[in-house]
C-alpha cells in the first residue's frame, strides 16, 4: 500500500488510473479478510483517493477529459465505498471524513458532459447502497438518488440508484429518507409509462430500463410499509405519507395503470436480473491492467454488486407478492389499532386490490 500512495503525487494521467485500480483492489482484499492492515493510515490513503476522484488530474493541461479519466473515477468512488466499510468500526474517522466523502458522491452522480460521465454516475449509484449502511447522515444523499432515479437520462444510472434507494427502506431509514423516497416513486408511477417504453435505448441499456418500473413499485410498497409500521412513532408523517398515496391513486390514473400492471413489471425485471445485479459477478473483471492486452489481469469486482443480489431480483414475482402481502398485513394492523380514518382504509384497501388484481 505504501509503494501505491507514494506513485501518487508525481503520477501521470494513466498511471493516476493504475493506482486508482489497484487502491480499489487493495481494500477489496482487506474487506474480504475482514481486518485493516496494521501498516495503512486511512486517512492517507482517503486524501489520495479524493484526489483521483476529481473531474480533471492535475497533469491534464489541455483540459480534456478522456475515457480513461471515467475509469480512475470509477475505481476511485468505489475504493471510497471500500473505505467506508472498513472503517464501519472506527465511529471516529467517520464522522470526520462523512461530509467529505459525502461531497465526493454527490459530485459524481452530478457530473456530466464529459467522456465517461455515465460510468461515474452509475458508479456513484451503485456503490451508494453500500455508503449509505455505514452512515447516520445520509438524508442528502438519498435526496440526490431520489432525483438521478427519475430524472437522469442513462437508464443505467436511474436503476442502481433505484435499487440503492431500495436497500435503503429495506434497512428501515428515518421517516424523512422513508418520505423522500415515497415522493420519489409516486413521481415515477405517475407518468405514463408507454412514452417511457418507447424511448429509444441502446442494447445494452434496455435490461436498465425495463427494471425501474418493478423498482418503483417496491420502493411504493415498502414506503407504504414503513409509513404504516411508524404510527406509533410518528402518526402525523405517517398519515402524510398514507394520505398521498391515496390522493394521488384517486386523482392520476396513470398511477392506477402502472400499478395493474406491475406483474408485467416484475416479470420483466426477473428477465433483466442476470444483466442488472450480475448474477455471474464471479466473473466478472474489468479496470486497470487489465485493459492492457500484454500485461492480462483478471480481477472480479463481484463486491460491488453483493448487496444487490441480497433483492432477489431474480424472483422478482414472489418478492412482489410478499411485499403486497406485507402491506396488505400491516393495514390490517393499523385498522385493528384505529389509527386509520375509513377513507383512508378505502383507500389503502383499493391500493391492495389493483396490486393484486391488477
């Protein structure tokens, strides 16, 4: 590690991508072992890691950002990630490095107009699911997943920030991320999705798209859940939360259309799982040296995705039905506790039965 940290400060461009690999291999390894070097400073090798991560190396006068400038980004937010998890221990250098690292992540999924400006945003949206177990202040970051999910125009990006988002109620957030995302999936499912399927992709971007309908609709459901569960705690956000989905299923019936139809979604996300969450991540191998045919690397990144896997996208049928079932469960719950008004059962109950007949 030391040998890697002292390439950095005189390293060109390319070499500046090399260490950037290998500092992401590195901590891969370390996660693995589950054990910190007692040799490594993680505030060094953090300062460094920030620094790959910037839009421009220093060594690039012309001010052209290449292709392989994505790819030292690449390696660099994910090493964060890495980072990240191995300091989990360590309340300490968390809370003086967050806002930092926070920063980072937030540059990333913001960049674009450049070469290679995808592979950083979904990069960022991929490894956030992963940043966002490890820390307390994650409001904003959540906010920025909400807004690349529906907005961001590469369907690659918008899918690994909707399942991040995904893991994130499934580890129980804070009622304000809980409502946050809510919003975020009510926007999503309350536009026509027939103009969204007819938007060309290219091949490899189709597998992306077709995923964020299912995604969608789990995000709803398990906001939904989450709302329901928290009365107890915060009857007031909850009912926001309850009463919205309700109002805008009585006034947009394009939710209404999404939601019948959100077996079809499912069953085209189990087609697309494979490609999405990579279910062969054991072989995959990507970065550094080896993109350079006469010194061959195969390295698998299957960490970066092991989180994912935990969606079972790939039975995305039955996740859909136990998810339905849970809600269905947890209004009931809340009927027999009278927290609920009877529009509000009404409602929640047509919710039920569109999800379930469709």
């Amino acid at each position: 590690m030391k040998i890697i940290l002292q390439m950095y400060p005189s390293a060109t461009a390319r070499v500046a991508c090399e260490v950037a690999y290998c500092l992401e291999i590195c901590t891969l390894k370390a996660l693995t072992l589950q054990d910190i070097p007692e040799d490594w400073s993680l505030p060094s090798i953090l300062q460094v890691v920030i620094g790959l991560s910037a839009r421009l190396f220093p060594d690039a006068q012309n001010k052209t950002w290449t292709g392989q400038d994505g790819y030292r980004c690449e390696h660099a937010v994910q090493t964060l990630a890495n980072l990240v998890e191995l300091a989990s221990k360590s309340s300490d250098f968390l809370a003086s490095h967050c806002s930092l690292i926070l920063s980072v992540f937030y540059a990333c999924l913001h960049t674009t107009n450049i070469s290679g400006a995808e592979k950083i945003r979904w990069n960022a949206a991929l490894a956030s699911s992963r940043l966002l177990r490890r820390i307390s202040n994650g409001n904003a970051l959540v906010d920025v997943l909400c807004e690349a999910f529906n907005t961001d125009p590469y369907f690659k990006v918008r899918a690994y920030a909707g399942l991040s988002l995904l893991l994130q109620l499934l580890c129980g957030p804070s009622i304000q991320q809980t409502s946050s995302i809510l919003n975020c999936s009510l926007q999503f499912l309350s536009t026509d999705l027939r103009h969204y399927f007819t938007k060309p992709v290219a091949a490899d971007a189709l597998q992306y798209q077709v995923v964020c309908p299912y995604i969608a609709g789990r995000l709803l459901l398990q906001a939904g859940i989450l709302s329901l569960r928290g009365l107890g705690q915060d009857l007031k956000e909850g009912l926001r939360n309850l009463n919205r989905i309700v109002e805008e299923l009585e006034e947009n019936e394009a939710l209404s259309e999404n939601l019948k139809n959100s077996w079809q979604y499912a069953k085209d996300a189990k087609v697309a799982a494979p490609v999405v969450v990579k279910g062969n991540a054991g072989g995959i191998t990507g970065g550094g040296l080896a993109r350079m045919p006469k010194q061959p690397m195969v390295i698998s990144f299957a960490e970066r995705y092991s989180l994912l896997q935990t969606l079972n996208l790939g039975e995305a049928i039955d996740e859909l039905s136990g998810a339905v079932k849970t809600f269905e469960i947890e209004v009931r719950i809340a009927i027999s506790a009278s927290l609920l008004t009877p529009g509000l059962v009404q409602g929640l109950t047509r919710l039920i039965h569109v999800m379930t007949i469709g």
